[in-house]
C-alpha cells in the first residue's frame, strides 16, 4: 500500500502505557465488539475453556488475561504513523461523501492503547481487538493487534490493517448516519437470533464502508499496490463467523453469527470496493447476504 504521501490525521489519541489491568471483565455485545473481538474471544475460549458464546452473544462479563509482549518502540512508531495516515485517508474520503449528500462529517477520534483502557464504553481489554465507542465516538486499537493478525491468522499485510481500520471508521459512519442507533432500537424485545441476524447486517455494512474507502482512496491517491485487494479480502475471509467458530469449537452456529460468514464479508468489501457508491451498502434491503 502507497501510504507515505498521505495525509496525518490529527485525531489520534496515544494512550499507550497509560492503560491497566484493573477491574474484571467487561459485557461484550451489540456494537461494542469491533472487528477483532470474535477473533480473539474465540482464540481465549479455545486457551482458556470457556463457551464462547457466553461472549458472542453478550450474556455477561467474563475476564480474560492478556499477556502483552514488550512493544518494539521503532516498530510501533512506525504502525502509528501508518494508522494516522489511514485515518486521514478515510477523513478526506467521507468527508467527501457526506458533502456530497448535503451534510458535515464529523471526524472520529483513534485511541491507541497497550493492554487496556477506559471508555465510554466501560473498560476494555485488548483482548477485544479493535472497536468502536459510539458514546465517545471514538475508535480504539491496540496496535499488538496487527501482530495476531499476521501469526495467529496469517493475514498479514498493512492493506489488511487498513481495512481494519476503516471498518471501524464504517460504524462511526453508521454512528453518524442514525443507522446504528435505529439498529439498536430493533433489537429490543427480538430474539437473540433476530438480533445478532440485525448485527451481522450493521458488520457486514461496515465491511462494505470500508471497500468504500478504498475505491475512493485509490481514485484521488492511487494507493494500491499489487496484492493490497487480496490482503483486504484475506483478511475478511479469515474472521468470518463461520471460519472462527470452526476453529475454536469444532462446528458452526449460525444463530450466534455476529459479524457474518467468510464469504459475506468478502462479498460486501468487494461490493463497497467496485461500486464506490454508499447506496450500494444498503445491507439491511438486501435480500441475499
């Protein structure tokens, strides 16, 4: 990815070595569980024992222990100029859109954190992964994150990154646009099946925002390099419900599908990435997923 001639957000939030372990658990579920958060709650309930449903599906607190490697300080430089160049990107790019529909995009701040911070969102771990708060509209990354996904899901790549990181963007987008709130509203008095039915919606939307991103990135930058699409797409397909729950319990739940399937996610990044039009992320009219 051509990333060096970007523009830096000046939205970022370094808390690295502010955080703490204190406290326990913290009530995962709804739009708090950011793109990462399936992938490691699966990972710990393989190590630690647990049911990852009791997770997935926000049924209560259950702490998990992280043990953080010591950060390669020039590496993290360097992960941190990337992610604000990132974050400018998507500025410049929905900032455009939002425009163009005759209306203000308010930017998001990025938190950068080691291990773990506080939120408006309550506390968080970095065994969530990456997530977005819509009380403090405030996007949160750990940057160890990026290592899991190169070693534990070989989905390595700093195209990969970025599409983790607009994905987050996406909901503040969806934030921004009341479709979050309208989901929420929804999911009152359903079934847990129809509400995570409606959340695999709102995250396969995000996706698709994120593909957004990229197709306007690439008009007004040209930031794509040869296998940057198959980063973005690998890494999509590695964090597929259907994938993860495989992997950690040996079979596939599909009422307890969050974030939707392998070939979801892909289908909808793809489909943000090619039409570049926000029209074409309408999951929630779709028919077919």
């Amino acid at each position: 990815m051509r990333w060096g001639d970007l523009r830096r957000s000046g939205n970022i939030e370094d808390r690295r070595g502010m955080g703490g372990f204190g406290g326990g658990g913290i009530r995962i579920g709804g739009g708090g569980l950011g793109i990462g958060g399936v992938i490691i709650v699966l990972l710990a309930s393989a190590i630690f024992g647990f049911d990852p449903r009791i997770l997935l599906d926000g049924t209560g607190p259950v702490p998990v222990e992280q043990t953080r490697r010591p950060a390669n300080s020039a590496a993290e430089g360097e992960l941190r100029d990337f992610v604000s160049a990132v974050l400018g990107s998507t500025e410049d790019t929905w900032t455009a859109i939002f425009r163009k529909n005759g209306q203000a995009y308010r930017e998001p701040r990025l938190v950068l954190f080691s291990g773990a911070v506080d939120s408006a969102c309550g506390f968080a771990q970095s065994a969530m992964g990456p997530f977005y708060c819509p009380p403090d509209q405030r996007v949160y990354i750990d940057l160890s994150f990026f290592a899991e996904m190169k070693q534990r899901f070989r989905a390595p790549g700093d195209f990969a990154q970025a599409y983790v990181v607009a994905h987050e963007v996406g909901h503040h987008v969806q934030h921004l646009m009341g479709i979050a709130e309208r989901v929420r509203r929804a999911q009152r008095g359903v079934s847990r099946a129809e509400a995570n039915a409606m959340q695999v919606r709102m995250e396969l939307q995000a996706d698709c925002f994120s593909g957004l991103w990229a197709h306007h990135a690439e008009r007004a930058k040209q930031i794509l390099e040869e296998g940057d699409i198959e980063e973005a797409l690998n890494a999509a397909s590695a964090i597929g419900d259907d994938r993860l729950q495989r992997q950690a319990q040996g079979r596939v739940v599909p009422d307890s599908f969050t974030h939707g399937t392998s070939a979801q996610r892909v289908r909808w990044f793809k489909r943000g990435l090619e039409s570049g039009d926000l029209k074409a992320c309408d999951t929630f009219s779709a028919s077919q997923l």
